[in-house]
C-alpha cells in the first residue's frame, strides 16, 4: 500500500443479508454486464447536477484511480471537494497529441440509480468509465473536474496511462462444464459513523477493490445493486498482469479504499479473498489476523506504522478506522487496550 495513509471503513458487526431474489437479480445483471460490455455500451443514467458553489477556486482532484479495466473499457475515479461535473480526456500518445476523446464513449458516473449518482456527487466521489476501447491498447487519460456554478473553473489531474487486458474468460473449464464462482461477487459493508444523520448513510460511498496481481481494481458504489451501506464488488472485472480473466481460488488477499468525500478520509480495509463455495452464495471478504494489519504474514513496523496512525481516534473522526480497535468497546476508541493487544504480538511472524 501506499504511504499516504487512507484510513478505512469497516465491516459492521452485523452480517447483511442479500435476500435470494435481488442476490440473483444482481448476479444475472453483472454476468450480462461481464459479456455484453465489450458489445453494447450500457444505458447508464447520466445526470449532471447543477449546484451552486461558494467558492469559485479550481475544484481539487485528488485519490485518482483507473479501476475496472476490461478488454473494451475502463473507469476513472476520484474525489474533489464541490458537486462537480466529471468527465474525462482521452488520448491515444503520452504526448497529447492525438485526442480520441470524441471516438470513444464516455460515461460520467456510471451507476443505474439515480440516487446512487446524486448521492456520490454531493459527496464528490466522482467516476466516468469508458467503453468502446480495443483490447490489449495503451490509453492514456486526464480527469476533468468542472464547477457546475462556474464552468470556466475546471481542475485537470495528471496524465495515466491504461492498458485495456486482452480477454475475458468468465468460467472455469478445466473440470469439464462451464462453472461460476461464488466468491465472484464481494459485499462489503462501510464504516458509518455514529452521528451520521444521512436518510441512507453509506450510499454513493464507493468501494475500490484491488489485489494482489492485478494491475487494476474494480470499484463499485454502496447502495448499487445491494442496499447502503453495503456495496458489491464484481470479481469477474478482475484481470491478472497477463490481461486475462482472474480466477480467484480464495484467500488471497484484498485491498479495499472506500472512498466518502464530504471532508472525511478515505478508508482502507485489508481483507481476504471469501473462500469459492457454490453458485447461490455471497460471502464477505474474510479478516485476517487483526495485529497483522497488512495481512503480509508479519506483525511489524509497517503494521506498527498503520496503528500509530490511528491511535487515539474515536468513533466520529474522520479517519476513524474500526479495524484499529482491538477490543470489544462501545465507544469504539482506539486507544491503550488496543495497543496492549497490538503490542502483545508484534514481532510474530508467518501468522494466519
Ligand atoms: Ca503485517
């Protein structure tokens, strides 16, 4: 992980149901999803939002992230500080050269609830995928953050490059028959603060979900196709650095940034990858070793670094982060008795 510390959501106690009904809803749609999104692009809602801003500064453009990498599309997310209109700029050359921004299709916050979009503008989450790409091709692409109230104010990020992957392989052959997985599809419940005061806390929050061998994550906003605060990530868009489908056998380990603009951090939760199971079930991403933050196998300075990061919050601020508070206590603070049970086992190695 990188050095900026982006605190985490975590998993809610509670376990969330997804009832079989919209689990298999869900499940069909993102399976169409996986197939038909190199052949027709999807009739997303788009909504531009017109707020008025009380400042006229360049919108900011920070957490900048290609997520969803497929053979035909990818995503762009990122988080500024206004209801701002997002799009992108797309260029075959590191130069800048030649913009092919007019020859593909771009979608600005690709999301089938409105709600869901409203609702991640106001926070400044914003996300803009785009399709009609060739597999196996550089792009390369800039944000372009536009004040609603004042568009002569729009804020470019740097230039990235994407390497679209060359092939999806959605099911396992090797044992004869087409078969699915069930860890394909990850629930991930956020973080809500306890006087967070939203109608639906969480939603329009997104949730990025990179691992370990993949060159991209996958990102999906809570409350789209599954009830806030939870969101589900699609494991089917996941491809290795060989640019072919992921088959993700169970265990490995995830990464998950969940994203909630409105002055809050972002959050990072380290977690493994549900064991694979049958078609009908929907697992949560697994918790490792809590003293083993990074979940690399060893308690250490770098978990130690991540702990020190996180002493001393409590349950309202900002960057609070539950996976830090290793003791059973209402108020949620971490504090000594945390890093009494942090201390108690650092040095360990090779732990589960
Ligand atoms: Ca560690």
């Amino acid at each position: 992980m990188s050095g900026e510390i982006r605190k985490e959501m975590n998993i809610k106690p509670q376990r969330h149901r997804v009832t079989e009904k919209s689990k298999g809803t869900y499940y069909n749609r993102l399976k169409e999803t996986a197939f038909t999104l190199c052949v027709s692009v999807p009739l997303w809602l788009f909504l531009l939002l017109g707020f008025s801003a009380e400042t006229f500064a360049v919108p900011d453009t920070n957490s900048v992230r290609i997520t969803d990498v497929t053979p035909c599309s990818f995503s762009v997310v990122w988080m500024t500080d206004i209801a701002a209109q997002p799009s992108v700029e797309v260029y075959s050359d590191s130069a800048m050269t030649n913009q092919i921004t007019d020859t593909v299709s771009i979608t600005p916050m690709p999301a089938a609830s409105q709600g869901t979009v409203q609702a991640a503008t106001n926070k400044g989450i914003m996300k803009v995928m785009v399709s009609g790409l060739s597999a196996s091709t550089n792009y390369y692409v800039r944000t372009v953050t536009t004040d609603p109230s004042n568009p002569s104010n729009i804020a470019y990020s740097p230039l990235y490059q994407v390497v679209t992957a060359s092939a999806v392989v959605p099911y396992n052959y090797s044992s004869g028959p087409a078969a699915g997985f069930s860890n394909d599809l990850v629930p991930f419940s956020v973080y809500i603060r306890p006087s967070d005061t939203d109608a639906t806390p969480g939603l329009g929050d997104l949730i990025v979900l990179q691992t370990d061998g993949s060159p991209y994550p996958v990102s999906a906003f809570v409350g789209e196709g599954i009830a806030a605060p939870e969101g589900i990530a699609d494991l089917n868009n996941l491809f290795g650095s060989d640019g072919l489908s992921r088959n993700l056998i169970g265990g490995e380990r995830i990464i998950l940034m969940v994203y909630r603009g409105a002055g809050l951090l972002a959050l990072t939760h380290y977690r493994r990858v549900p064991q694979n199971g049958n078609m009908v079930y929907v697992a949560e991403p697994a918790k490792g070793f809590f003293a083993d933050i990074n979940l690399d196998g060893n308690v250490d300075d770098q978990d130690f670094a991540l702990f020190k990061s996180q002493y001393g919050t409590s349950a309202d601020d900002a960057n609070y982060n539950p996976d830090f508070n290793f003791v059973d206590d209402p108020g949620g603070k971490v504090d000594a008795r945390s890093f009494s049970k942090f201390s108690s086992e650092y040095g360990k190695t090779n732990v589960q």
